[in-house]
C-alpha cells in the first residue's frame, strides 16, 4: 500500500504543475499587456529642446531658434584598478571587462556587502528598496536598465531617473527644476542645461550640505552683534 | 604801580593786547574748522567735470547725447581705473516684462548667488557689497524682519529654510515714488532702474523699500582693476560714484540681450527662474501656473515680479 502511493505521486502531479505554468504565462502576459496599455513602459525623455515651451520663441524668432543642450555624461563610467608599474598612470578598465566573467550575484544587493570592487561606494538611494541592478543592466555593465529592462545607455541617463523622479522630470522640463547657463531667450542665443548626475550622487543622491562662504559686510548686523557706532 | 595800569602809556608799546590776541586764535580757529568742514565739498567738485555737472536726466538725453555721456564715463573709468571698459544702453527688448521665481523647496542658503552678483555688478570689495541677501528662516515662518543675513555654518541648518531677497521689481514700487528728483523709475520691461548721474543720495529710497533692496554707495566702490567687469550698462553695473544709491537691475546689461542673469547661472541648486512673463510658454509662466506661488508682503500692495514657492 505505502510503496503504491509513492509510486503514484509524481504522476498525479503533473496536471498541477502544467497549470500553474499556463497561470502564470497568463498572469504574465496580463501584467505586461496592462503596463503597455498604460505606457508605464514608455517612459519617454523628449528631448527638451523640443519641449512645447519654445515654439511661441521659435515663431518669434521667425522659426530661427539656438538650441537647449542637455548635458549628457560621456558614455559608460571606468573604474580605477591601480596604477601603471611602468608608467604611474591611472588605469582605467570599462565595466564589462571585469563583469564578462564575473557574474554578478543578486544576492549582494547592496556595496558593503561586496567582496572585491565597489565596496567604497556609499549606497543611499531609494531607502533600502534599491539594488544595484535597480539600474545597472546584470547583462551588460557598460549600460544601465529601465525597470521594464530596456536597455538606456549611460548619456541618456535621466530617461532611468526620470521613471522614478517624475515630478522632478516634469520641473525639469519646464526650467523649473536643475541649474542651467546662457541665454533666457532662445532666439538670441543657446542654452546649457545639466543633466541628473550633474548635481545628484546617483548613488546617494541627496543634494549634500555646503558652506556659505561669501557674506556682505552690512553695518550692525555683525555676528557678534558690534558695530561702528 | 604804573606799570599795572593798562591805561598807562607803557601799554601802547605791547605789540597786540590779549584781548586782540585772542580774537586772532579764534578767528584763525575758526576759519581753519571752517575750511576743514567744506573740504570734501571742494575735492567733490574738482572731480566733478564741468560736462557731467551739466548731464541732463537720462530719460531727456537724445541718442546723440547719451553716446556722448557714455564716451566721457568710459574715458573716466580708463583714466580712474586703467582698465578699459564697454559701457553699453541695452533698450528694453519690447514685448518682454521680466519675472523671477525662486524654489524655496530647493535654495539652501550657500549664497553663491550673492557672490555672483558681487563679482558681475562691481560691487565693493572692502565690504563684500551685494544686491541679493539670503535669509536664514525659521520654518513656519514668511516674516522676512525675522531673518537672519549673517549665519556661517553648514546649510542647510535643521529646522531653517533661506529666503534670498533681492529687488522685487514691483509694478507699484514705493521706491520710486519718493525719490525727489525721479532718478529712478520702472522701465517697459518691469526694471526699476537708477540714473547714477542723477541720484543725489537722499536715501529716500532706501527707506521706502520694505524689501531692504537698495543698496548707498557711502564710499566709491574699491575694486581691483583686474577684477572690474568690463562688459557695463549705464543702467546697471558701471562703477558707480560715492553717494548714490544702487540696487538689483535684473543684470539688464545681461537679461536684456538674451542672457540669463548671473545670480540664476551660479546658483548650484537651481532654484532660479527667470524669464519673460509675456510669453505664455515661458518657464516662469509655467511656474506662475503650477506651483503655488507667493510673494513678499503681499499686502502692502507693492505687486512684485519676483516670486517664491515651495514644491
């Protein structure tokens, strides 16, 4: 009797898991199709340039109009693995040439944990709800991945922020948010804006404090409360 | 006995009595204290050349005559300074009324936009002179008398948020109307503006602004000639004279060929904007309509073009 009922139990199992396979393709399928329904997969980075902003400035300038540049990161980031013994340099190797090989293991969510490399890096973003592969791309180091697992590369940046951050993204697009120089009127000269990672650790991305160190000398108002009189 | 007798005839040979002596003393002190009290005002006017003695107002000057006036003021600062400077008469860019919004939710009071006003408006080196002040506020708070100009620790502070305060550029400025002489006034493009040739420093203005936006010149402006801004406005950051008063213009000499002011471009946070609140795409628009704007003292009716909010 007990031999029997072993031998029986894998084979009345099989139905089972069959449709929890088919559930959870359907279950999938559904969760993918909503997110495309609703364009969460679409986080579009216009490019600002050509926001709805400038086109009574471009119309005034009689369709002659200098552009905004976005600052943009120049391509993947290097990390430093020590000095030339020849030369002294500092050599620099892209992130693939260490992650070819090196797989990296979900498990260690977060920089202290790691053994070798990145272990320096101060990791305070997203409030524990944040792992590396958040954004970096676990199948291609050299760039980084939107939560739908697109890939974005590193000078497109604020597209990764901007899934996250988009009121920030929103402000930002209507010069309300992020430093910028030049011209305030496009038909007379360019612009320059920062991007993200211009002002933002994306690592910890807090703004950080700073010291004033300028202050006008007004009479009376001293600190110390003295004045000339 | 005789001797003693100031009648006897002894006391004609004295060569000045005391009584003549003293009035000498006195006469002589006199003057002397005199002359010492009118001095700056004959050293004032040797400096004063006869052709800027005769200015006119700036808003009565033909083209012809203000490219004069401008010639001679360069030719000053060359001969002054020994540094050669552009001093230009940027006219409003019609259709254009100038807005500024801060984001108080985002400034966090390192004043890199007092410094940048220093430098770019030839302000006063000795005491560090600015248009704007930033003030350390105590959250919950909007009463600006209640600000703090003079902290010097790390920002932002616990419990503290920074209020930069600079010329508001009212649309009802009561600054402009007491000045006696009307050496100031709004221009088309919302800048109050100063004619620095004809204020005559009677600091009305200053005490009519509630905003503490204008700034007196108690002594000529030092500053180095290698650090002299050389790209000028008559209106804006020429050297001014001892005297006068001054105060924001919005950088005109900047804003009013395209360019953004320099307090806005130094500002790490970026909690500036600034834009034309004619253009309804503009950035400030954008702001003036989706974020919950607010002005200073908005109850003494002043109408301000500057704004604040928090986001």
């Amino acid at each position: 009797m007990s031999e029997r009922t072993k031998t029986d139990r894998p084979g009345r199992a099989w139905p089972l898991i069959a449709t929890f396979a088919v559930l959870a393709i359907l279950l999938f399928w559904a969760v993918y199709a909503v997110i495309q329904a609703r364009g969460l997969a679409d986080v579009e980075v216009e490019d600002v340039a050509s926001a709805p902003h400038t086109e009574a400035a471009v119309r005034a300038a009689g369709g002659k109009l200098y552009p905004v540049q976005v600052r943009r990161p120049a391509g993947p980031p290097q990390v430093v693995v020590g000095e030339d013994p020849v030369t002294g340099a500092t050599r620099l190797v892209s992130c693939t040439t260490c992650h070819a090989t090196r797989v990296a293991d979900p498990e260690h969510g977060r920089t202290k944990a790691l053994d070798d490399f990145h272990g320096e890096v101060v990791f305070d973003h997203g409030a524990g709800a944040l792992g590396c592969n958040a954004c970096h791309d676990p199948s291609d180091y050299d760039s980084l991945r939107a939560a739908d697992g697109r890939r974005i590369a590193y000078a497109d940046v604020m597209r990764l922020c901007a899934q996250c951050h988009s009121r920030q993204h929103e402000s930002y697009r209507h010069g309300a948010h992020g430093g910028m120089n030049g011209h305030w009127d496009l038909s007379r000269g360019p612009r320059t804006r920062n991007t993200c990672t211009d002002c933002h650790d994306p690592h910890a991305p807090a703004f950080p404090s700073m010291k004033p160190t300028f202050k006008p000398i007004d009479r009376g108002l001293q600190p110390d409360g003295s004045s000339d009189h | 006995m005789s001797d003693k007798n100031p009648s006897s005839p002894a006391a004609g040979d004295r060569p000045v009595s005391r009584r003549t002596l003293a009035k000498g003393i006195g006469t002589t002190l006199g003057l002397g204290a005199f002359a010492a009290a009118v001095s700056p005002l004959m050293r004032r006017t040797s400096e004063v050349s006869a052709a800027e003695f005769m200015q006119q107002h700036y808003k009565d000057l033909s083209e012809d005559e203000r490219a004069e006036v401008i010639r001679r003021l360069e030719a000053e600062a060359l001969e002054q300074s020994g540094r050669e400077v552009t001093i230009r008469d940027q006219a409003p860019i019609p259709g254009t009324k100038f807005g500024y919004a801060i984001n108080l939710s985002l400034c966090n009071g390192n004043g890199k936009c007092v410094e940048a006003c220093h430098r770019e408006n030839n302000h006063d080196r000795d005491t560090n002179q600015s248009y704007i002040r930033v003030l350390e506020m105590q959250r919950g708070s909007m009463d600006m008398e209640k600000g703090n100009t003079t902290y010097d620790h790390t920002v932002p502070a616990e419990d503290k948020f920074y209020l930069p305060v600079q010329c508001q550029q009212c649309d009802n400025p009561p600054c402009v109307d007491v000045c006696p002489v009307e050496a100031t006034w709004k221009e088309q493009d919302g800048i109050v503006v100063v004619d620095y040739n004809w204020c005559i420093g009677c600091r009305y203005c200053e005490a009519a602004c509630p905003y503490h936006a204008r700034r007196f010149n108690w002594k000529a402006p030092n500053v180095p000639a290698e650090e002299i801004n050389p790209d000028q406005g008559y209106l804006s950051n020429r050297v001014r004279p001892q005297g006068v008063m001054e105060k924001c213009h919005f950088c005109l000499h900047r804003t009013r060929e395209g360019k953004l002011p320099a307090c806005l471009e130094a500002c790490p946070t970026g909690a500036r904007i600034f834009g034309n609140l004619l253009d309804p795409d503009s950035d400030i628009r954008w702001v003036l309509a989706n974020k919950q704007v607010l002005v200073l003292k908005e109850e003494l009716g002043t109408v301000p073009s500057f704004f604040y909010f928090f986001d």
